[in-house]
C-alpha cells in the first residue's frame, strides 16, 4: 500500500531513512542453499559508498552490512533474508536552519502535500541513502542469476555534461574497464572510455568549485540472458526494468536499445534482422548452459540489437542494453531562491555534503536493480515451467 516493496517473485521491502540509525532490506523469494555471506555484500556497497574519491560527497559512511536472517551455516535457508546497514555519519544539524524552507528540486513540498508532515534531516525516505539495502539486495541477485544461467550485469557512465563516452560495444564492457585505469589506478568516474573520463573529472571540479552540479547518462548491460524471460502485457520485463530504474533517485528519464533514436527511422531500419549462430547451440530458456546437455541446434540471435536485448515485452537472448538519464544533484550551496512552508519568499543555502554529480556512485544503485528484475522475472519463469511440466506429467 505504501509503495515499500518491488518484484513479486524476488521479492524486497526496504525501510530506513536518511539521518536514521539505518537501512534495512527483507528480500523473498531467495531460493536455499546459495553460499551468501557479507563478502558476497562489500564490494558493491563500496562501489556506493560516500567518500571514495575526490569526486563524490565526503560522508564517511562504512556501509557495513549485517545479515540478520535468512541465513545459516553459510547458505541461505530460503526464508526471508534480512540485511542491515547502520548509519554513523548523520550531520542533522546542518538541516536545522532550513527545516521550513523548501529546497529546489527536492521532495519537501511534495512530501508535505502528502503527509502534512515530515523528516526534514536531508531527503528523509526519499535520499539516496534508502539505495544502500537495495545494492546489497542486488548483490544477492546478481548472485542468483550468475549461477543460475551465467548473468552479467555491468553499468558505466556514458556521459556527464555535455561530455559522451565513445563506447562502440556495450555489451563487450567490463566491470575491471569501468572500475579500474590501464594504469592499475581506480577510474573514479567510472567511464571506460578513458580520455572522455579525464573531460568527466574535470567538469566535475568545476561545477564543485562554482557551487553547482552536473547531470549526465548511465548505461546498463545485461549479458547471457536467456530467452523467455518476461510477459507480454503489463509486466513487460522492459516495464519493470522502467519501473526500477525510475525508482531510483534524480532518474528523469529511461530508454533501452536506440530508444528515441527510432523516431526519426523507418521499419526497414529499425527491426533487426534474425540469424541463426551455429557456434552457440541452442538453450532452453532460463537455463544454465553447464547445466544442461548439448545441442545440435543453433542459437538464434540478430545481426543488430536496436531492440535492445526485449521483445514483446520477452527477452530476446541478445543482450540487454538500457540507459537512465540522471539529473544534477539538487542540494546546492549556492544560493537559491524559495519560499517557506507557509508561502513567504526566502532564499536558501544548503548545507552538508553532497555529490557535485551523481552518477559515479548510481553505477552500482542502477546495476543492483536490474539485476533485482531480472532475477524476479527468472524466478517467475521457472515457477511457470515448473507448474506447467508438472501437469503435463513431465519428470
């Protein structure tokens, strides 16, 4: 009722808020017996977490996580899987001074016209914090859907400002490209198009030192994905994955494949012509290929993937290509003008600490709820099989 929980057959709800005690994620649906435990959690969280670099907002937050049920011996049991991450680096105080004032671009007024009421230490339920159980609910999917049918997930910055990465392959992409530079040195920006990230960094500095943000564009590669996964009308996969992307914080806009590049293109140019790889025998969808005996018939695949990995609201088998537009930080200390919760013009500054541009730290966000709707979408399709071969009387 209250919008806290996404997915149906992996299931999370999160609670928590910004200057809280903490986070908490209860996922469903996670089948027994993966081996799971916080190292399974950390590195995606240290990918999200505040204070990494020179680039992000300077919170120091450790985002340890604690698994509190769902667990045992290593293994998850297949009940529900709770994880907790605490927050220690709250600075309240600097919310005081501006506790009536709304800020541009933020959910103040919004959530007073809902509630009449609300938290106003930093975005309360709807900061970027709340995303630090779902990266850990994502690292659980990740897992899921890498042993379940060899599942990558990898996303990168494509651009920020009015600066583009020249990426010519998505789907060739690694996640060593997007975290590390061939001089062994971390790639801060997150861009594997190394000489665009140096422009990225160095916009960056600048709007820091003017006080101001910058927005830019992720890009989301799912690799290995079967076939079959998804449905035909409402619960689309490419409208879930929607649904998730949007979910996220400063997300104003999603596409998949060429997106709004179709509207200028004719049919003849836009379909994607299929073919048969004889290389890659055919799977049955949803399966994992070390799994499953061979075959000696081709997979079928497309010269091209304007569509971006989905058809038919199914998946295609080609890889899943997508791209979240992500807006400027709002919280500036330049100064602003506004009015107070009771109509009265006014200006304001915003304190704190905080991201002269987000997408650094959205990569992991982006990735952990892709591979949450992907791992739900599976979980759907072999509970579909399942029941459908057992009333054929299949073994």
């Amino acid at each position: 009722m209250a919008g806290n929980s996404f997915g149906q057959a992996f299931r999370i709800t999160t609670a928590g808020e910004s200057h809280g005690p903490g986070n908490v994620v209860i996922i469903d649906g996670v089948p027994p017996g993966i081996a799971l435990s916080v190292d399974d959690l950390r590195p995606d969280l240290a990918r999200r977490r505040p204070g990494q670099s020179k680039i992000v907002t300077q919170r120091d937050e450790a985002d340890e996580p604690e698994i509190l049920s769902g667990v045992f011996d290593g293994r998850t049991t297949g009940t529900s899987l709770a994880i907790l991450i605490r927050n220690s680096d709250q600075r309240s105080k600097d919310y005081g001074d501006i506790k009536d004032l709304y800020r541009p671009g933020h959910a103040d007024y919004t959530f007073d016209a809902k509630y009449g009421f609300r938290d106003y230490r930093g975005g309360g339920r709807s900061s970027a914090r709340e995303t630090t159980v779902r990266v850990a609910a994502g690292a659980v999917a990740k897992k899921l859907i890498r042993e379940a049918f060899g599942g990558e997930i990898v996303a990168y910055v494509k651009q920020v400002g009015s600066i583009v990465a020249n990426v010519p392959d998505p789907a060739t992409v690694t996640l060593d490209q997007v975290e590390m530079l061939p001089n062994g040195e971390p790639n801060i920006v997150r861009c594997p198009d190394y000489a665009a990230a140096e422009r990225m960094i160095a916009l960056i500095e600048e709007v820091r030192k003017d006080q101001d943000s910058v927005g830019g564009v992720s890009e989301i590669v799912a690799a290995n994905i079967p076939p079959g996964l998804g449905e035909p009308v409402f619960d689309k996969i490419k409208a879930d994955l929607a649904k998730a992307l949007f979910s996220l914080p400063a997300v104003l806009g999603v596409e998949y494949g060429i997106g709004f590049g179709c509207a200028t293109m004719r049919g003849s140019e836009n379909n994607d012509v299929f073919e048969t790889d004889t290389a890659s025998p055919r799977r049955e969808p949803g399966g994992n290929p070390a799994s499953q005996p061979p075959s000696n018939a081709p997979s079928i695949v497309t010269r091209t993937n304007r569509h971006g990995g989905m058809l038919g609201g199914i998946t295609s088998g080609m890889p899943i290509v997508l791209r979240a537009a992500v807006k400027p930080t709002s919280s500036l200390s330049k100064e602003q003008q506004t009015v107070s919760n009771t109509g009265e013009p006014a200006t304001i500054r915003t304190k704190g600490r905080h991201d002269p541009c987000l997408l650094p730290r959205f990569i992991p966000m982006a990735e952990a709820m892709v591979a949450i709707v992907i791992a739900d979408h599976w979980l759907r399709w072999r509970g579909q099989r399942i029941a459908f071969t057992t009333e054929q009387g299949a073994t």
